[in-house]
C-alpha cells in the first residue's frame, strides 16, 4: 500500500448533507464530534467545503427539491469519494417512501457505497459504517471517474 | 557559498517537517482541552499526502498561478531568515505573499472567497504595519537591518524591544488565523463563509495551501527567536512558548470582528511599536 493509498485510510474529510431528514440522524453525525466518539481521533473532520471532502456523509430521503442539490454537492467532491447514505430514510425512503415529493432513497440519484441503517442511526453504527466506507475507499484509485 | 547552499536545502527540507509536526501537535492540544483524545500528531501529513492523491478540479486559471507565488514568496521570506539577510525585505516579501493568497482567492468567482478575500486584506492591514515597526525597531536598536547583525550582538532585543514582543506575539493570532481573530479562514468552524479565502482550492492546491502555512508557521516562530538570539536556544524555546500561549488564546476566546481586529491590532501594535522606536531613538540619541 502505498504514501496515498495510506493517508487516504487515515484521512477521511466529511461532508455532511441532510436531504429532507427529521434531524434524528443529524443530531447522530454531530454526536459523532463530541469528546465521548471523538472521529477526529481517526483524521475525520467534518468540512463545510464539499471541495475538500472525500466522504459524503447524506441524511433523509430525497425530495425533487434537494434531488438536484445533491448531485450538484457530488460533483463537486473531487474524486476518490465516498457516498455513505446515514439512516433509514437516506437508504430506502423509510416511511416517506411513497410520498408524492420524495423520490426514494439517495441512490436514486447518485451512487451509493455504503448503507447504514438504523432509525435514527446510531453514532456507533455511523463510525462502523464510514470505516466499512474507507475499506472501499483505500482500493479506489485517483484516476477513478 | 557551498555553506549557504546546504543551509537552503536543510532549511527547504526541514521547515515544512517541522510546520507540520507543529500543525498536528496544534490538533492534539486543541482536542485535549476540549475533553477529546484527537488525532495523531503527524495527522498533518496524512491530510496532506491525500490531498496529493486526489482529482485536479480547476475553477480558474489564474488561481494557480497566485498559489504558486504564495508558495514562491513565502520561501523566499524563510530564505532571507535562514540566510540572516535584510529584515525590511523579509517584511516586504511576506506582505507579497498574503497579497498573492488574497488574489487567488479574487481570481474565482465565489462569493465565499471573495467574502473571505475582502477579510485578509483586513488582516494585512491589521499586521503589516506592526511587521514593518518590527524591523524599524531593530534598526533603532542594531542600526543596521541584517539579521546576522542581531546574531553579533551579545545583548537579547527582548531588553530593549519588549513592547515590541508583545505587538508581534498580538499580531501572531491574526497571522497564525486563530481565534479571536481567525475571520478570514478559519481551521475549526469550517461552515463558515464555507471557508472563506481556501473556498476554491482543492486536492494537489489545497495541499500547497497547507505547505505554504507550514512554512509560514516556521517563518513566524523563528522571526520571534530573533528576540533573542544569544544563546538560540533561549529563542527557541520563546518562540515554542509563543505557540503554546497561542493554542491556549484559540480555545479560550470567541471570534471578533474583523473591525475590533484591526481596532484592536493598531491601537495594541503601532501605539507599543511607536513608542518603543521613540524611546530608542531618545535614549541612544537620533542616528
């Protein structure tokens, strides 16, 4: 494994996202910050700047509204990058799935990696997910489009 | 001349070693008086060895051109310390560079970083004059501007330019973009204006970015061991404590405004500078 095969493992840069969640699983990724999960003990940061994540961290179901702001958000992320959809509704549509707003689960409208489940999921179970995330993400190359 | 060779290479090679060791001990520090473990202390390279790896995303030109004189000058400026040139053209060139960062950010078209631009050249204003008095003092004091002429003397400039340190240790947070005065761009609150002026760079650029404050961290370290430069290590070690008071006054204060910085800077910095060259000049009599 290589200099940048290894610091990508070690560095993984959050962009958090919420489609159209109930904040349930929000208020999951920030516990993730807090002195008692700490993921910044693993390199993660929680960025404001999609332009300098790797890992797209998305909360809720789509909706035709926010449809068109996630793609957006994911070509701004420059490659290799993640896709985590957190949550039951970001992985399936969960109990608004036959709305007449939300078109379903966040694959629906980009690719998806990495699926954590869970109502509202759970710190422990997001940490799992982003590390099953980097697995993936230490055998992508930088060329991948 | 070979002498002065090797001291570039060791200085180019060493410096960003050392920035980055700094940066990552900074990440330790800040989580451990939050209450967390925080990451390792040579997180820095990691980030930095990724940022390498990743995709070239080019939203102007004109950017990289500006990155790559940021780049440029800041060395430069390190070069004249290590090399122990003149003081004034030190000041001069790293006034260069923040230009430099300041216009990459206006070469895109962000708002963000048009947002964050307009505030670094508050910051310039908030620190460049300081930096300037900082080399007329040690002009007052040494007649001459070469830094090997601080090194001659027996006698440490923190006796004479005390208030001096203490506008250049103020001027340090705006320089080091830390609390209270981290408005331009900041490391922690990175929602804020996205993240202001570094908004547009990504991948190889934002790892220039981080090299550069690398560099920059070094160069401002070793500007205050010049305060006291025999023996060294004295220096050092104020320089080293310098960081540390910093890191304490990013997690104990809130951000001002970038109005109250500048308020603040110049009624701290040029009122200590100005009265510091005039004593100088009363005591040793106008040269």
């Amino acid at each position: 494994m290589g200099l940048i095969e290894k610091s990508r493992i070690k560095s993984p840069w959050i962009l958090h996202f919420d489609n159209s969640s109930c904040n349930g699983c929000d208020i999951e990724i920030l516990a993730c910050l807090t002195p008692l999960y700490d993921v910044e003990r693993f390199g993660m940061v929680n960025m404001g700047n999609p332009k300098h994540a790797d890992v797209l961290l998305i909360t809720g179901p789509v909706n035709r509204r926010t449809a068109r702001v996630l793609k957006n958000l994911y070509a701004q992320v420059p490659d290799p990058k993640i896709v985590i959809a957190v949550g039951t509704c970001a992985s399936s549509g969960g109990v608004f799935h036959n709305c007449y707003n939300v078109l379903g689960g966040v694959d629906k409208v980009i690719p998806v990696d990495v699926y954590i489940p869970g109502c509202a999921a759970r710190p422990e179970a997001i940490i799992d997910g982003v590390v099953l995330a980097l697995q993936k993400l230490a055998s992508l190359r930088g060329d991948k489009k | 001349m070979i002498d002065q060779l090797i001291t570039v290479i060791v200085a180019l090679i060493v410096a960003p070693l050392i920035g980055g060791l700094l940066f990552g001990f900074d990440r330790k520090i800040t989580a451990r008086l939050q209450g967390r473990y925080g990451p390792p202390i040579i997180q820095p390279f990691y980030d930095f060895f990724k940022l390498l790896g990743k995709q070239h995303i080019a939203v102007s030109k004109l950017q990289f051109i500006w990155i790559y004189g940021y780049l440029t000058f800041m060395v430069v400026s390190l070069l004249f310390l290590v090399l122990k040139l003149d003081i004034l053209l030190l000041v001069f060139l790293l006034g260069f560079a923040g230009v430099c960062f300041v216009l990459g950010a206006f070469s895109t078209k962000s708002p963000y970083a048009h947002f964050g631009a307009n505030r670094e050249l508050l910051q310039i204003l908030a620190y460049e004059p300081v930096l300037l008095f900082l080399a007329l003092g040690v002009y007052a004091q040494n007649g001459s501007f070469l830094i090997s002429e601080i090194f001659k003397q027996d006698k440490p400039l923190l006796f004479t330019l005390w208030p001096l340190f203490i506008a250049v240790l103020f001027i340090l947070t705006i320089k080091m973009r830390k609390s209270p005065f981290d408005i331009s761009t900041s490391h922690h609150a990175h929602q804020e204006i996205v993240r202001g002026t570094v908004t547009e760079y990504s991948g190889p650029y934002y790892a220039l970015i981080q090299l550069v404050e690398w560099y920059e961290l070094v160069l401002l370290l070793g500007i205050i061991a010049l305060f006291w430069t025999n023996p060294l290590w004295v220096g050092i070690l104020i320089a080293l404590g310098a960081f540390i008071l910093e890191l304490l006054i990013d997690n104990i204060a809130a951000r001002l405004t970038a109005r109250w910085m500048v308020r603040l800077s110049w009624s701290v910095g040029l009122v200590l500078g100005i009265i510091n060259i005039a004593y100088l000049y009363l005591t040793k009599g106008v040269a």
